[in-house]
C-alpha cells in the first residue's frame, strides 16, 4: 500500500492523479470526503473504487497518525508554520511511520541551492531524523515551483513585474513534474533507497524573461518595499514575511538559479524532457487573473 499526506494539496492531488490507475493508494488527508462507491472492473483483471482510499492524517495530531499496513509512504513536507512548528510535525510523521512497520519513506524536500532560505532548516532537520532511522529512505530535493513564481513574480494591473529579483534567475520546476518523479519512486521505491535525488529546473527564469511571458515590463523594485508590501497586504503570516523577502534576495544573489547543483536527476527520474517551466508560469499567471 502506498500513502500519500496532504493528497489535498496542490502537489498531493497531482501526484494521486499519477497514480491513478493502481489499486493500492491511500490519501491521507485532514478532512476525509464520504467513502467512493466501488466501479466496475476497468478490464478482465483489474477492478478498482471510483476513488482512492482516504484516512484521516492531520499533522497536527499526532494520534491519527496511523500508518497501519502502509508499504511506502510519501510525506509530503508540512512546511508551512515556524520551525519548531514544522519539525515536531515530520518527527511524530517518521516515528509514528516506525512504529507502524512502514517499508519505505518518500520525502519531499527542498533543493540544496535552498540553503539560504530561511525555510531549509526544517527540511534539513528532516533528512538528519531520516538518515537516523531504521526505515528505507528516499529524499526528493525539489526546486521551487513555477506557479509559486507566479505568486511572488505576477505582473501588476499595467503588465509590470516589480518583484525585486534584480539580475537573479531562479531553476524553477513544473509542479507536475515533481509529482511524476515522486510518482515513479514510490511506484518502485526499492530502486532508490538511500538517495537523495536534486531536482531543479533546466532553463534558470529571469525578471525579464518572466515578462516577456506575459506581454509585460520588467521593472525591478527592493527587498525593503516588497517586505513593506507583503507586511501590508494583511495575506502573510508574521513568520512568513521573512520568508519570503529572504526568497527575494536568494534570487537576486544568484544562489536559486541550479548552478549549485552538481547532478540535477530530473529529466533522468522523469524519463523525457521536463515541462517548459515558463509555460507553467504563464498558465498560473493567467489562472490568477481569470474572472
């Protein structure tokens, strides 16, 4: 049995879509939907339920935590909260994973470029528990998503982007593309014990290039409006303003743009030629825009 958390998040969803065609996927998610009725079978041999299986998995209670007949488990990060926060989620995660007899975790990380970021402390923490337990492990370093880039970098209503990236490029990813890479592992997660896989972006995204994406101008301003602007918006939780400044100046100071990385195993975990990340750009620019 394979379990995915947080399969009602972005990547979770995309993920399970990938998986769709087995019988064998847990969603772990914190609020369960009603039960799916059961299908017909989809051929001579397979027969499978109209949805996933669901259990209740809530972080931030440790007692439904409950791994029980799980084979491989992907956790997805819990990343968003402070630290302490975040990491008392992942250890009550891998103990609770331990406990259970569980065979192998899939964990989504966070790139090694990302060590500047004020959120990679709690990722590293995660792959030290991990390395430390006696569980079978795969860590999946991701790069940062295009879409987020279209949150931080979206054109104002005149087309100008005013993100304060500077001369910076970011290795964005498709998030597809992770989850077909998280999707293959777990499929076969004997076949990448022990490693840790970095996946960024091919082609580093600049200001400019973002937008020309979108028909706009790119007009960089600074971290100190940007922060006063995110602080402002009321949209940002105290711990999160920092957060993203410090992914601002990541950025700009070139330490995003996958040249850090010495072996990037996307193309090679995905089998074929990763998706334009400037296209799922622009697809999330014009999602965020739609009426």
């Amino acid at each position: 049995m394979i379990l995915i958390t947080g399969a009602n998040g972005a990547l979770g969803r995309l993920v399970a879509a990938e998986l769709a065609d087995r019988n064998d996927v847990v969603l772990g998610t914190r609020t369960p939907g009603p039960a799916a009725p059961k299908s017909a079978a989809t051929s001579t041999n397979t027969a499978r339920t109209a949805q996933p299986t669901q259990r209740r998995i809530d972080f931030d209670d440790p007692s439904s935590l409950d791994f029980t007949g799980v084979d491989t488990l992907l956790l997805i990060s819990a990343g968003y909260g402070e630290d302490d926060v975040v990491i008392a989620r992942h250890d009550a995660a891998i103990t609770a994973a331990e406990k259970a007899g569980v065979r192998h975790l899939v964990y989504t990380s966070l790139s090694g470029d990302g060590d500047h970021l004020a959120y990679a402390l709690a990722h590293r923490w995660t792959e030290r528990r991990l390395a430390r337990s006696p569980l079978a492990w795969t860590v999946l370093r991701n790069g940062l998503y295009a879409e987020f880039l279209a949150a931080i970098a979206a054109p104002g209503p005149d087309g100008t982007i005013a993100a304060p990236l500077g001369a910076g490029r970011l290795a964005a990813v498709a998030r597809a593309d992770l989850a077909a890479v998280a999707a293959r592992v777990v499929a076969e997660p004997a076949r990448h014990a022990g490693r840790v896989y970095e996946l960024v972006g091919e082609r580093a995204l600049g200001g400019a290039e973002l937008a020309d994406a979108v028909g706009g101008s790119y007009e960089p301003g600074s971290l100190g409006a940007a922060r006063e602007a995110i602080a402002a918006s009321g949209g940002a939780l105290p711990y999160q303003v920092p957060m993203l400044v410090g992914t601002y100046s990541a950025i700009a100071g070139g330490f995003l743009d996958g040249s850090g990385i010495a072996t990037n195993a996307l193309r090679t975990l995905l089998g074929r030629e990763p998706r334009p990340a400037l296209d799922a750009y622009r697809t999330a620019v014009a999602a965020l825009s739609a009426p």
